[in-house]
C-alpha cells in the first residue's frame, strides 16, 4: 500500500509538472489577444475594481510585468500559469479528500488535458484564472469542514467555515461567478440534513463578515461609480430575444468541443447520473448486510449462543459502518453536484436565449470533474486498461490539436500562401480569426525603429476607436512612454481612467485595425472623429506579418488638435 501511495504521488507531481512546461512554452509563443492586452490596461490604471470586472486580474496581470520591468507575452501570463498550477494542486487535495488519491491522481491528469482548462484558466491572462484558484482553495476547505471523518455521521461547525466566507469572496474578486460558488454551498447545507446546522453556526457569521471585507472594494468602487459594474454585467444576462433550440444546440456543441468529446461527453453523463441516482436515493453499497458471514450456518453447525451473539454484533456494527460510508459518499458527491450542475446547466441553458461565452459555464464543468474522476477510479479497477486507452488516448488526441493551433498562431502553418505554410496551406488570412492574435513585438517595433517614433513623442496621447485595439496598442507602445485612450460608444474602463476634457487642445496619433476600422456609423474611417479635430491625417499603415504576409494592418494618423470632448455614454 505504501509503495502504491508514493507511485500516485510521484504520477500527481509529474502531471504538475508536465503541465506547467507546457502552459509556460505556450505562453512564451502564443501571440497576445483582445481580452489580455484590455486587461494589461488594468495594471496601468490600479483601482478598487473595473467597469468590466473585480480587480484581481489585475494582480494576475501585473506581478510578471512588474516584477520583470519587461512587457511581453510571458510576463503578462505568469501569474497565470502559477495560479492554475495552484488551482491543480487544491483540486487534487480536495479530490484526496472526498473520494481517494487514486481519483484525485485521476482527477488531476483530466484537469491536466481537458483544452479549455489549460488555456482559458492556465495560460491565458483572465479573470477565470484568481477565480478558480480560490474555487479550488474553497472546495479542499469545505471537503475538510464538511467531511472530517470517515467513520462518522456527526458533523460540527468548526472555524473554516470563515475560511470558506473568505475563498468565496476572493473567488468574486477575480470574478463575479464567485457568488454562484457560495450560492452552490448554501444549496448543499440546505439539500444536506446533517450540515444544515452550518448555516446557523456562529462561524458563519463569521464566514459572511470575512466575505463582506473581501468584496469591499468592488461595493466601494460601484458604490462611487452608480453601481456601473453590476448594471453592466446584469444587461449581458438579459434575453433581448425569444429562445430558440438551435441556439441552445450549438452552445451545448460548443462546449462539447471546448473541453474535447471525449471529456465532455462523459462529464454530462457522469453529473446526470449522480443527480439520478441522489433523487433516487440510490447508490451502489459497498457490501451487503451478512454477506461476509454466514449467521444461519453458524446456528445449524452448532455455535453457541455466546458466538452467535459476538457475531451478531460483529455483523450490526460492520452494516452501521457501511451505511456511514455510503451516505457520506452520496454527500460528497452531493457537495460537488450544488457547486457544479447550477452554473453550467444554467449557463446552457441560458444560451437559447443570449450568445454565452465559454468562460461562462466553465467553472462548473471543472468542478464537475471531480465527479467524473471518481466514476473514472471505480471503472479503473474493473477496467484498468479502459481508463489507461480512454486517457492516453485523449491526451495524445488534444496534444497536436494544442500544438497545430500554437504554432499556426505563431507561424501560420495552415495559412495559405504564408512560407512557413505546410503543404502551401489552406486557409486565407483575411478568413482566420487566429489573425486577431498579433505579435506586439513586431507593432512595437514599427515605432521604434520608424520615423513614426519621432511623431509618438510629439503626440501627447494615444487613442484608438475599440477598446480591444487600444489593448494590443497600448501595451506595444507602453514602454515607449505614452499611454493609451478610446474614443469609442464602448467605452469599458477607459470612461473611468481619465475626464474627456483631459484631452482637448492636445495633439495625438489615432491608431486602430483595419478589423474596426470601419461600421456601419461610419462607414468612412475618419467620419467618426472629423468634427473632434482639426486636422487628420493619415501618416502609416503597420503592417502585421505572419509567414511573410500582412495579416492585419494598423492605420496610423496625426490628429491635432482636439477642439471639444468625446462623449461619453457613462463614466
């Protein structure tokens, strides 16, 4: 038994470790999105909270950047990468803790594979990545709280119910979800006899108060600011059409790809059944009463009654044991079940009437896989050579998938016509989204090496006409020494992070994509700002280039000077 523990330990830190090689190389070569280079803004610009979200992406963003004095990809992305090596490592603990190391071992290594958990919470630099590292922190604390013993029905309230108040709203500064994680425990003490006492316990005035100082600044900066943050994020959830089953399809095949069929499939199988078989009451025993002993065999062959009587008791204490065991195991898949099926059923759900993006529903699906690496652990061992091929299998499936995409991203190896084009390529550039992922390196470089510096230090702003875009430019010029605005409808956090009348009178270069440079508003690209200025002039197109050909442009002008402020809808 002690030989096969340090096996799965040393299996549990090679996956730990294979895992954070692979995030980190991805995070090295992979070119930098919208949504990262919006939030690299937010190191620029500290606050409480965000007009878009609560402020720990911030942090996330922040402590490669500052802790390097560097900008690129990787120091963008590695408090990230070390997070989710977190988040993996309280998943294992609590998995440990419910059902056993090998489904924790399990558990981790589908943790490890499934794609849109490494990249939307392992290498890309999200709001997702502070919220399920303390939604992992909190599910390890509430196994430990709720389940303390094996050999026990009681259950006492005890401190970490505070520490669990406290993942909760650390888990709602990354992220708003973090109150659907709360919400999903209250649902599981109120379903949970046994641990209904919690939600009267003193602790939890305990937990409620250490979760009220953990959001403060979120409630401080709303509070300051007209609750524009909640307004904000309660509209995204507004149905503005009626629903329709084809939406709602393509959501569910969506998120089938997202975390790769295999997975997917079998995680709505797997949470399904649990919730069947917990209405039902039902739950495979682990032994049936009297099946290890013989009572009646024992009275014919002529036991006495004292023998007889020690058996009995034998018997009685070992079925006591057994129902002990199995409702503590339908509890624990219980817990897992409140804080999982609500948020990725109701996001699915959801998606019949709104477009829902995946980050949405995919806290729940990742806690819901602890439940899959359990039902993984029991077929293992009727059916070792099943899970090792379903597992292995997957892996060695997702890997090259993961690997084609990178290095397309990188190089364009499927763009047709690129020189790094295998078999000349397939897909046109103008068609591939991919191409919205620049190189800030070669936008950076334009201004440094360019009579297009000498107009960035005449300029004294930047602005762009998106917001994403003013992302991916403000983070290439920013070591320039300027800093970047939006003149936008959509505003985000820039209405918040300077006054419109900060910038009349003064000159700037308007830089935007040939992606936004035109809408139907303006159909012609200076049409938006010409009543803004009194000059615009167009000085330079930037070409972005991937295996030899222009994927995007970014049009530079000289605008100057500004005669009135932009308006702005809020802020």
């Amino acid at each position: 038994m002690k030989e096969s523990r340090v096996k799965i330990h040393k299996w549990a830190i090679a996956i730990l470790l294979w895992g954070f090689l692979f995030r980190a190389v991805c995070a090295i070569y992979l070119n930098i999105g919208f949504d990262e280079a919006y939030y690299y803004l937010y190191t620029q610009n500290l606050n409480l909270s965000y007009f878009d979200h609560p402020p720990l992406v911030a942090l996330t963003a922040g402590i490669g950047l500052w802790l390097s004095g560097v900008v690129t990809p990787f120091t963008l992305r590695i408090g990230g990468i070390l997070l989710y090596t977190g988040t993996l490592i309280f998943s294992y603990l609590a998995s440990k803790k419910l059902f056993g190391e090998r489904t924790a071992t399990l558990t981790l290594a589908i943790l490890t594979t499934i794609p849109i958990f490494q990249i939307a919470f392992g290498i890309l630099t999200l709001p997702d990545n502070p919220l399920m590292f303390f939604w992992a922190a909190c599910l390890w604390v509430a196994a430990e709280e709720f389940f303390p013993s094996e050999h026990s029905d009681r259950y006492q309230p005890t401190y970490r119910l505070a520490i669990i108040g406290l993942c909760v709203g650390l888990a709602f500064l990354g992220k708003y979800h973090g109150l659907l994680l709360g919400g999903g425990l209250v649902l599981f003490c109120l379903l949970s006899p046994r641990h209904r006492g919690a939600l009267f316990s003193k602790w939890t005035l305990a937990a409620i108060a250490l979760f009220a100082i953990a959001i403060s600044p979120v409630l401080i900066w709303n509070s300051q600011h007209e609750w524009a943050s909640f307004r904000f994020q309660s509209r995204r959830a507004v149905p503005t059409q009626g629903y329709n089953l084809e939406r709602l399809l393509v959501t569910i095949l969506l998120a089938l790809g997202y975390l790769f069929p295999s997975f997917g499939i079998p995680l709505w199988w797997t949470s399904f059944r649990t919730a069947g078989e917990l209405l039902m009451g039902s739950i495979s025993p682990n032994k049936k009463d009297g099946d290890a002993i013989g009572i009646d065999s024992g009275i014919d062959s002529g036991i006495n009654a004292t023998a007889i009587k020690d058996v009995t008791k034998d018997v009685t204490k070992e079925s006591t044991e057994s129902t002990i065991a199995e409702d503590l195991l339908r509890k624990k898949r219980l817990l897992i079940l409140c804080v999982s099926m609500p948020i990725f059923f109701g996001f699915t759900f959801m998606g019949g009437f709104i477009q829902i993006l995946p980050s949405w529903h995919m806290p729940g699906f990742f806690g819901a896989t602890l439940l899959l690496g359990e039902r993984a652990a029991q077929v293992q061992l009727k059916r070792p050579q099943f899970i090792r091929n379903w597992l292995w299998g997957s892996g060695m499936a997702i890997l090259p998938l993961l690997l084609v995409g990178l290095l397309h991203v990188h190089w364009g190896i499927v763009q047709k016509g690129g020189d790094a084009a295998i078999a000349g390529g397939f897909w046109e550039a103008k068609d591939d989204p991919s191409t919205q992922m620049i190189d800030i390196e070669q936008l950076r470089q334009a201004f440094v090496n360019s009579p297009l510096k000498a107009e960035l230090q005449k300029a004294d702003f930047v602005f762009s006409n998106n917001f994403f875009v003013a992302g991916q430019v403000g983070m290439a010029i920013e070591p320039l020494g300027k800093k970047v605005t939006c003149f936008d409808e959509d505003l985000r956090g820039f209405a918040y992070w300077s006054k419109a009348e900060d910038f009349v009178g003064k000159t700037s270069l308007y830089i935007t994509s040939e992606l936004f440079i035109k809408d139907e508003k303006f159909p012609q690209p200076l049409d938006k700002y010409k009543d803004y200025f009194q000059s615009l002039e167009k000085i330079a197109d930037i070409p972005i280039k991937r295996g030899g050909q222009a994927v995007q442009i970014f049009p530079v002008y000289r605008a100057s000077p500004m005669l009135k402020p932009y308006p702005r809808p809020y802020g």
